[in-house]
C-alpha cells in the first residue's frame, strides 16, 4: 500500500512539474521550474531533488509547492 502512495505522488508530481506553466498579467507564459534547480519552489517535510528535468520527492511524505501564488495556470 505505502508503494502504491509514494508511486502515485511521484507521479503526481511529475504531471504537475512537467505541465505548469502560467501567465502574467500580460498574457505571456512564465514557467514555473527551469528543470535544473528548485529554485522558486519551498520543500516542506521531505527531501526533494532534480534529476534529468523532474523533481523527485527523495524522501519523507511532504509537499513540494510554489513559493509564489498564482491564479490562472496550466
């Protein structure tokens, strides 16, 4: 069972990192993770690092979240 969590929130994750994008008042995109680093992003209650352009909750059952808020993304 605790497989099938730590699978699905991998997955999760990956999904939302490799689809966020969003707009500015603008209308042009702004991309949320550079796929290098996590800069941008807050770790909370686990380790998280990049690897080949995803971000990977290593260890511990946390979150991984923006450190800005946004409104209308993709």
């Amino acid at each position: 069972m605790k497989t099938y969590r730590i699978f699905f929130g991998l997955l999760s994750v990956v999904i939302l990192i490799t689809s966020c994008s969003v707009f500015n008042p603008g209308g042009k995109r702004i991309a949320l993770f550079d796929g290098k680093t996590l800069d941008g992003w807050t770790v909370i209650k686990c380790q998280a690092e990049v690897s080949n352009g995803d971000i990977l909750l290593v260890s511990g059952n946390g979150l991984v979240q923006t450190e800005k808020k946004y409104g209308d993304f993709i």
